[in-house]
C-alpha cells in the first residue's frame, strides 16, 4: 500500500512537472492561447490537490497503522493484568479450601480387588 501511494505520488509530482514545462514552452514560442492557459492552470491546481489528498491520505494510513499496533499492544496488556486477577483470584479460593482441590487418589486395579 506505502509504495503504491508513493508511485501514485511521484506520479502526480512527475505530471505536474511535465505542465509546467509546456506551458514554460509555450509562452517562450508566445503560442499560448487563453483557453491554453485556462487548461493548464485547471490541470495544474487539480493535480496539486490530488498530490495533496494522496499526502494527507497517506499519512493517514500510517497514523491509522500506528494507532492500530498500540491498541493490539494495549489488548495484550489488560489480557495480562485479567489473567493475573484470575490467578490470584484463585490463589485465595486455594488457600480457603485446599481440601476441594486435591486430586484423589486413584484406585490401582488388581492390585487390592479379589
């Protein structure tokens, strides 16, 4: 995505480039009519709001990815501090009743039984 937004963008800044050197072409031959001018300052102003938008848009994006890994990192870190409530939680149920959480022994077969 961060190097199509950059191609789009050198695009934009390759295209802008290439009217600004033919309207500088035509007004050195003085061959540049007034619908001419009118083209290329609407083409002109027009690319540098897309350049602009696809600047804007890509910042964006990486805010967006930024914000996304510490809301990822904020997650893990309340499934820590959870787990660790749930544990000390059972902690103290352990210790009230330790009776109700032994294992019980398990009978061995044909060893006693006749």
């Amino acid at each position: 995505m961060k190097e199509d937004l950059n191609s789009l963008i050198k695009w934009a800044e390759n295209t802008i480039q290439i009217f600004n050197e033919l309207l500088e072409e035509k007004q050195k031959k003085n061959q540049l009519s007034r619908h001419d001018a009118i083209f290329y300052n609407y083409n002109l102003e027009n690319l540098t709001l897309i350049k602009e938008h696809l600047i804007d848009y890509q910042k964006l994006a990486k805010n967006y990815r930024e914000l996304d890994k510490n809301y990822c990192i904020l997650k893990l870190q309340k499934m820590e501090v959870d787990s660790r409530f749930i544990f000390e939680e059972m902690k103290k149920e352990y210790r009230a009743n330790r009776r109700k959480w032994k294992a019980k022994k398990k009978v061995r077969r044909g060893a006693n039984h006749v």
